[in-house]
C-alpha cells in the first residue's frame, strides 16, 4: 500500500501573532524573575575573589615504584622506635605475667532470660565470651573482669530507732553478674587473688 503524503497546513495570520505574543510574554516573564533574584541576592553572595593562590586537591603524589625480588631478603621499612625513660620494674612485670596465666572456669547458666545466653568481657581490645555451662581455658586478665562484674540491689527492712521511731533500712544485696566457678588455677597465689577481688565493694 503506497504511503500517503503529509500534509502540512501553513499557519494563519491569527496564528502567528498568538505565537508571538506567547514568545514575548515568556520573555518578559524571564527577564522579570532575573531582576527579583538580583534584586533580593545580597551583594556579598556573588564575591569576586582571586584565584591565585587557590590550592588544587588534585595533587599527584610522586612516588618511586618499589621492587621486591622472588629470592633473597626483603626490604624492611624503617620503623619508628619509641625510647623509654625506663625499664618497668619487676612488680609490674610480675603482674602481666600473672594476668596472662590460664586457668579454667565455669560461668553458671542462668534461669533468667534477660541475662546474656553468651556473656562476654572486653580487655585490651580482644573479646572473650563464656558459654555457660562448660569448662573453658581463659587467661586470668578475662577472669578478673568477671570478678569485678557485680550487681547491688536492695531490700528495706522496717526498724524502730534510739527514739523510738519507725525507720526504714536499706539492706544491700551484692553479687556477681555472671557467677563462675574456678575449676582449676595454676598458680598457688590465685585462689588468694580471686577472694580479694570477690571481697571489694
């Protein structure tokens, strides 16, 4: 089937004038909206500076490629060696020594389904968690986090004073968060060192 031919109608007279008189009120309307941003634009909005001594962030960083060999000795960077004023005494390190030990524990279960199924305890940025319930080897720095982890609560208790008078008093009830039990402890001065900590307020 042969295409038809498009017909195009020329635009009339009444045409072409509305077009005009859109073409120029839109802008005018252009024009009108440029001078009230200018006008409303405080003057300091549009600074005119210099950009002399502009820095530019796209700044290549020259660098030698560094080569490293399949065999023989690696190349060691130099590294930055921060000198002591002096060395740390015995009795401090006696004590990291003495944090370092193993030794093996129990965290109970619990009957609370608030409390943590598997607690943990952060030292030195390392984590160590606890599963309740079973033996576990963990260095003694972890098991006085757990020693030192109690709970205060309190109960009152109705009393009569010197004078006669009803008072009441708070009784305090200390206990550990998470209760363990020591099953085995290398050194002889740990038993010593855990009623220590267990007997602070």
């Amino acid at each position: 089937m042969p295409r038809t031919a498009r017909v195009t109608k020329e635009a009339t007279p009444a045409q072409l004038a509305a077009r005009a008189a859109a073409g120029a009120r839109l802008r005018a309307f252009n024009s009108g909206v440029k001078a009230v941003v200018a006008a409303s634009a405080p003057a300091s909005s549009h600074p005119t500076r210099s950009t002399r001594n502009d820095v530019d962030s796209e700044v290549t960083v020259k660098q030698a490629p560094r080569e490293m060999s399949s065999t023989g000795k690696a190349r060691i960077e130099p590294s930055v060696i921060e000198k002591v004023d002096h060395q740390p005494s015995n009795e401090k390190l006696s004590n990291l020594a003495f944090a370092e030990e193993e030794m093996v524990i129990v965290v109970h279960d619990s009957v609370d389904v608030n409390d943590d199924p598997i607690p943990y305890v952060i030292n030195g940025g390392r984590r160590q968690a606890f599963i309740r319930g079973q033996e576990q080897s963990v260095r003694r720095k972890y098991v006085e986090i757990l020693a030192r982890m109690k709970r205060t609560r309190y109960t009152q208790e109705k009393y009569k004073d010197s004078q006669g008078i009803d008072s009441i008093r708070n009784i305090p009830h200390t206990a550990l968060v998470y209760p363990f039990t020591v099953v085995s402890d290398p050194n002889p001065n740990g038993r010593a060192w855990l009623k220590a900590i267990l007997a602070e307020g």
